[in-house]
C-alpha cells in the first residue's frame, strides 16, 4: 500500500509537471513563450504570446492535467489500496502534488505557471458542480475587471465560500472547505505580482469581447 501510494504521488506530480505551454509552443509555433510577454509558461501567457487558439488549447491541457492528478486517486480505490470514504482526501492530497507539479515543474528546473488551470481541473475532478460555477464567476469578474490575476483569485475564492454558504453545495468534508482556503491563500502568493501591478495601474488586461474601436 506505501509503495503504491508513492507511485500515486509520483505520478501526479509528473502529471502536473508536464509544461504544455513550453512543449506546445516549441512543436508548432518554434516559440518559447518564457522568452516572449511576461516569461511565465503558462496559459494566460500563451493567450498573449501565441493567441486565440493555442491560449486555449494549453489551457485545456492544463486542466485535464490537474483532473488527470486528482483522479489517481480513482485508481487507488478500484485497485483497493485505499476505501471509497478516504477517495475525497486522497483526491485534494494528489491534486495538490499535481499542482505542485505546474508550479515547480521538473522539466522546467524546478519553475513553472501559476497552476490556476491545473488547479480548476482538480477542482472539476473533486466537485465539478462548485467548479464550474467557479468559472461562470471567474469570466463574469474578466468581463468586468479584463484581469485575469483578478479573475483567478476571485474564482478561486467562491469555491469554498460556495460550499460554506450555498446550502446545495454544503459538504460534509470539512477538509474540503479548509483546502478551498488553503488554494485561495495559495493563489494570492503566486499572483502577487500581479497583484501589485494591479495596484501600480500596470497590469496587462485581457478583452474576451473586443469593442469595435479596438478592432
């Protein structure tokens, strides 16, 4: 059991650590988006650097990477090594190495995104229904605000405020709620660049909907 759990957090963390902006931009556009906008490898990034599509592309590989890292917890419970009441644990535990991973990958020497996309995908992966209303909040806040270190931290915040104040997704795993905080804690650390940019007036902002002047 100790040895397959380990295998488990190897994995997960190998999984997280996958640098798709890094690897995506190199094979079909012969760029390395840390040289390029402001050097971070990952999806928001991408958006800046390479566009449309290959933002969206990395950021949808991003999340499944995260859904990927939470879900080998599945896989420890189908192989009974671990019962079906510690899968909720055991998903926040492996999803965390997973983000990790993207934040310290190995395959960038230890450097890597901010693990907002990889985080929503464990996030789908442990409750997808407070995920995706996560996301409905995070392009309502880009929609208003056009940043999206804003947008993430916002997002990232009505996930345990959801399962605290919405009595239909009120849980009974306690350490569900105190890990949505510990995500939220961990999001403002990596974006705290951002948010002093922010403060500065010198924050990038991105327009999901361009008007016609700045076409």
């Amino acid at each position: 059991m100790i040895a397959a759990i380990i295998i488990a957090i190897l994995l997960s963390y190998l999984l997280g650590s996958i640098p798709s902006a890094v690897w995506f931009g190199k094979a079909l556009y012969g760029i390395d988006v840390r040289e390029h906008g402001s050097g971070n490898p990952g999806a928001t990034n991408t958006f800046r650097v390479l566009g449309k599509k290959a933002g969206i592309i990395v950021m949808l590989a991003d999340i499944v990477k995260g859904m990927a890292a939470s879900s080998v917890a599945v896989i420890l419970m189908n192989l009974q090594f671990i019962d079906e009441k510690n899968l909720v644990t055991f998903k926040l535990i492996l999803g965390v190495i997973g983000v990790v991973g993207h934040i310290f990958s190995v395959f960038l020497h230890f450097k890597g995104g901010k693990g907002v996309a990889t985080l929503l995908g464990m996030m789908i992966a442990i409750h997808y229904e407070v995920a995706l209303l996560c996301i409905v909040v995070f392009v309502v806040t880009l929609l208003i605000s056009k940043y999206v270190s804003l947008s993430s931290i916002i997002g990232t915040l009505s996930f345990p405020a959801m399962l605290l104040f919405v009595p239909r997704f009120q849980t009974s795993e306690p350490l569900l709620v105190i890990f949505g905080f510990f995500l939220f804690i961990v999001i403002v650390w990596t974006h705290h660049k951002n948010i002093r940019r922010i403060m500065e007036g010198h924050e990038n902002k991105t327009y999901l909907i361009k008007s016609k002047k700045e076409d």
